[in-house]
C-alpha cells in the first residue's frame, strides 16, 4: 500500500504540500493585484511600461484577453486551488485529498496551457505567474508521487473527489468570483469619475519640460501642417517591438476619433536594441532598429507601416524574414542601407539625452517607452483609456477657454 501525501505519510511531504499551496497563494494574489494596478492605477505615475525585459514582462499578461474571465482575474481560481492546498494539508482528510489530487490534475494541465499561450501568442512569461507554475508543479508532483494507490486506476487515482468538497469549493468560488466582478466593475468605473479627474489634476501637476530638439517628422496622427497649432500635442518615444507600445496605439486609435482635428503625435523612434540606442542601457527587441528605420524611410507611409506592424506584432518580433518582407511591400529595404535614415533615427534617439533623469536608477528622463510628452509635461508609461480621455479633454477645454476641472465631479 502506498503512502499517502497528508492522511499516513511522512511529515516532511506534507509540510511541503502546505509550502506549495501557500505559494500558489501568494503568488495568485500578487498576481491579482498587478493586474487592477496595471489595468486601473490610481495616479498616472503609476503607469506600466517595458522597462523589465522583452520576455519577462508582467504587463503583457495583465493586458491580454484572458487576464480574465467575465471580470474575473485568472490569479482569483489559482488563489482558491492554493487554500485547498494549504487546507488538505493543515487538516488533512480523505474527501479533501481526493478532491485536491482532482484539482491538482486539472490545475497542471491549466497551467501547461497558460505556458504554451503566453510564449507561443504573448511571446513573454509573467514572474509572478511563474511563480504560481512552479508551486502548481510542486503540489502535482507531491500528489503524483504520494497518492495512497498501489494499483488503483487512473479514474480511481485521479478523478474520484468528494462530492461535498467539490460543492463547498464551488460555491465559495462562484461567491467570490461574483464579488471580485463587482469590485472590478467599479474600478472600471471609477476611471471614469474620480480617477480620471485626479489624472487631470496630476497631469497638469508635472513640472513642464521642453519639446525635443528634433521632433520626428513621422506622425502616427495629423490635424495640421505645423505641430504646435493642434490643441493636443504628442510626442511618443516608441519602439515598434514595444508591447506597451502597441497597447498605447490601439488607445490612441480610438482617442484619434473622438479628437478628431484636435490632435497632432510624432512618433519618436527610440528602439530598445542596442545596435542603434546608446541612449539607454537596454538590448531588449532585436530587430527593432531596423523596422525604425524602414518606418522612418519613407514618412509618407509611415502609418501604414506602424499600423501593420503592430498588426502582426508577434511575426515582427520573431521573424526576421517577415521584417525583410515588410521592407520589400512597402519599397522601404534601401532604409538600411540609406545613411540619411539612419542619421535621422540616430539624432531622434539622441534626444532622449535632453531629460534630466527622474532617479538614481536612470542616466536620462527618457529611459523606456512609450514615454509620453503631452503638452509639455511628461508620462512615463501607459494610463487607462479613460484617463488619457480625461486628459485629452482637459487640453481642449484649456485651449477653449475652459477651466479643467468645470466638467469633472469627483466620484
């Protein structure tokens, strides 16, 4: 007869199926709160931006469809498998060992999934939900090694849990599933009372800076011929293989249209790939630098190609031939080979030496993208679209006459 993980076995497995379920734990509940920081901060100084590494990116998975369900985060479920695990082993019983060898089972095949979408779709891997793999991989391989079964089948071994249990944890989910729904549809609310108009008030906060000295003349969106005659003015130090970047134009996409006339952005080529940026000490998007200069070649297609690259952003990030591909549709291959586009790149990015840098950590202001220059006043990151929203409607009020604040109440 095999021993079994909590009921007769040795102590020592027990107590690391108790360190496992306390890690799913923790880690499903760092996960929870980055997902609500990333999704609705609380300030615009608390924007996410690629500042880790192209791969390990928590932003990514935050930002995905299936950070999720029906409102839910994802780290919720997890944080619930871990509390059962921690339960099953502080007091242990044979309905609740059973039902967690059933949950672990499903668990690790949940988990595997997660992995194959996050690098094959997202191609990044969240720290904190790794965290959680691991632990997940732990508890399995505990009830795998200790599962009280000599010759049992794998119906009996693995898919016999308790009824009761299975209807406890069912209902205790569902309630919390329901509550956390509930809290995330009010922060998604709040964004568009008081949190938007305190983005305002510390919007208009910031120290003012200087435009760059060169200012790209790839524009993403244009309302006139002269930058500084449109009420909202942008300059964006973007990098093309930038995630975050890439989550700011879908955003701006839809600011473009109700802006529509108000708004002029220059995209500021500042690819994170240390073949082009000594600007900052970051190697993080190969290939970065040359899908700035095909952008930069010609800046009469300039949106087309932003566009289309961030359309395909996975091939652009892995594919080589696909960027080589892209330069020959849009007649752009000669950008690497032209030196006039590769100075221009070149002075854009060294612009980014003019900000005096914002702490210890970085040599300059402008150290990760997008980085945003709104009227002058700086943000490092992205915001929630009803912030930015807020803070462009504030801009029209302002060159209208109107005092910012006349049109908020806080909620």
């Amino acid at each position: 007869m095999k021993r079994s993980l909590t009921l007769d076995g040795p102590t020592w497995p027990r107590l690391l199926s108790l360190v496992s379920g306390i890690g799913m734990a923790a880690f499903s509940l760092l996960t929870i709160q980055h997902f609500f920081a990333a999704n609705y901060p609380k300030s615009i100084f608390e924007g996410s931006f690629c500042d880790i590494s192209a791969f390990f990116n928590c932003d990514s998975s935050a930002y995905s469809p299936i950070s999720a369900i029906w409102g839910v985060p994802l780290g919720l479920f997890g944080m619930l498998l871990g509390g059962l695990v921690i339960q099953g082993a502080v007091f242990p019983s044979p309905g609740l060992e059973r039902t967690n060898r059933t949950l672990a089972l499903l668990n690790i095949v949940g988990v595997a999934a997660l992995v194959v979408y996050s690098v094959a779709s997202l191609r990044s891997l969240c720290l904190l939900c790794a965290g959680f793999y691991l632990f997940s991989l732990l508890s399995f391989v505990l009830f795998w090694r200790y599962d009280g079964q000599a010759h049992g089948s794998f119906r009996r071994r693995w898919l016999s849990p308790s009824a009761r249990t299975l209807v406890t944890f069912g209902v205790i989910g569902l309630t919390a599933a329901w509550g956390t729904s509930l809290y995330h549809e009010a922060r998604r609310d709040a964004q568009a009372g008081g949190a938007a108009a305190r983005a305002v008030e510390q919007f208009y906060s910031l120290e003012r800076v200087a435009w760059p000295s060169v200012i790209s003349p790839a524009w993403t969106v244009r309302s006139s011929e002269r930058f500084e005659d449109a009420p909202i003015r942008i300059v964006e130090y973007g990098d093309l293989l930038c995630s975050d970047c890439r989550f700011l134009a879908g955003q701006l996409d839809r600011l473009e249209e109700e802006f529509a006339g108000k708004l002029n952005l220059a995209f500021q080529f500042f690819p994170l790939e240390a073949r082009c940026n000594s600007v900052v000490e970051k190697d993080l998007h190969p290939g970065a630098c040359e899908l700035a200069y095909m952008a930069a070649y010609d800046v009469r297609r300039f949106r087309e190609i932003h566009d289309e690259i961030f359309a395909n952003f996975q091939e652009a990030k892995s594919s080589a031939e696909w960027r080589r591909e892209l330069g020959r549709r849009y007649g752009v291959e000669a950008a690497l080979r032209d030196r006039g586009t590769q100075d221009l790149v070149q002075r854009l990015i060294a612009t980014g030496r003019e900000y005096e840098k914002t702490s210890a950590e970085h040599a300059h202001g402008i150290r990760s993208t997008p980085t945003m220059i709104i009227n002058n006043r700086m943000i490092i990151g992205t915001l929630p679209y009803e912030q930015l929203r807020a803070i462009f409607q504030a801009l029209v009020d302002e060159a209208g006459g109107r005092r910012f604040m006349e049109s908020w109440e806080e909620g």
